[in-house]
C-alpha cells in the first residue's frame, strides 16, 4: 500500500515543524548515506554467501 499524495505532504509538513527547515537537508543527507551504506552491506553479504556455497 503505497502512502497517496495528502499523506505525504502531511508528514513532510510534521517533520518541517518538529525539526525546522535549515535541518531537512542535514537529515536527508543522513538517510541517504544511511542508505548507501545499508546496500553496500547487502551486496557484501551477498559475496559472502557466494563464497560459502
């Protein structure tokens, strides 16, 4: 179920007032290279269980 249009920009304002504007982008930044490292470590384990086989 994938969240509609009103929903996001509900939570999008939500997060603008809890934690302000100038510090968006700083949390943005903070998934992303969250993210990039989540993956990084997917593909890792990946060549792990291809090694053990």
């Amino acid at each position: 179920m994938r969240p509609g249009f009103w929903q996001v920009i509900i939570v999008v304002a939500i997060v603008a007032v809890l934690f302000g504007a100038k510090r968006i982008p700083e949390l943005a930044r903070s998934l992303g290279k969250a993210k990039g490292e989540f993956q990084k470590g997917l593909k890792e384990g990946e060549k792990e269980d291809e090694r053990a086989d």
